[in-house]
C-alpha cells in the first residue's frame, strides 16, 4: 500500500483479523479447560493443580505469544518471514 493511498476499514480487518481471531482462541480456551477439570473426581484438587501449572506455562509461553503479534504486524512477504524466523531460532538457541 502507497503511503499516500487512503487505508480502508477492509484493509484494516484484514490485517488485524488474524490477530483477533487467535487472540480470541486463546481465551475462550481456558474457561472450557476449567468447566471440563471442575466435572472431574477431587475437582478442588485438580483446579488447584491446574492454577498453577497454567500459572507456569503462560511464563514459559509469554515469548511465543509476543511472536503471534510480531509476526502478525511485520511479515508482509517471504523475505520478512524468514528475517522473522532468524530471529526466532537466534532467541530459541
């Protein structure tokens, strides 16, 4: 898109869709996790076990989240895909 060109609300919802839409995924994602959990025997238990261990994925997934939006925002062809994945097997190394 030209700089000068006038951005539409199309070209917008077709950037930021896919963004949206996985953001979305993930978080309705939990709240169907815990109604299943609480249906299991020793609920109590099994909740408090899956706090925490929830607690220490979404560190340990925080990076790869952030990539979701980078790669969203900035691969725009398959020169910036593989900038992108560089970057990614430098962080992951």
């Amino acid at each position: 898109m030209d700089r000068t060109e006038k951005l539409t609300y199309q070209q917008v919802f077709l950037f930021w869709g896919p963004l949206a839409l996985t953001w979305l995924i993930m978080a309705i994602e939990q709240p169907f996790l815990i109604a299943f959990i609480a249906r299991l025997e020793n609920a109590k238990y099994n909740l408090a076990a899956f706090g925490i261990a929830y607690s220490f994925a979404i560190i340990v997934e925080a990076p790869v989240i952030m990539l979701i939006s980078a790669s969203t925002a900035l691969v725009t062809g398959n020169n910036s895909y593989r900038k992108l994945k560089k970057f990614t097997d430098i962080l992951n190394a």
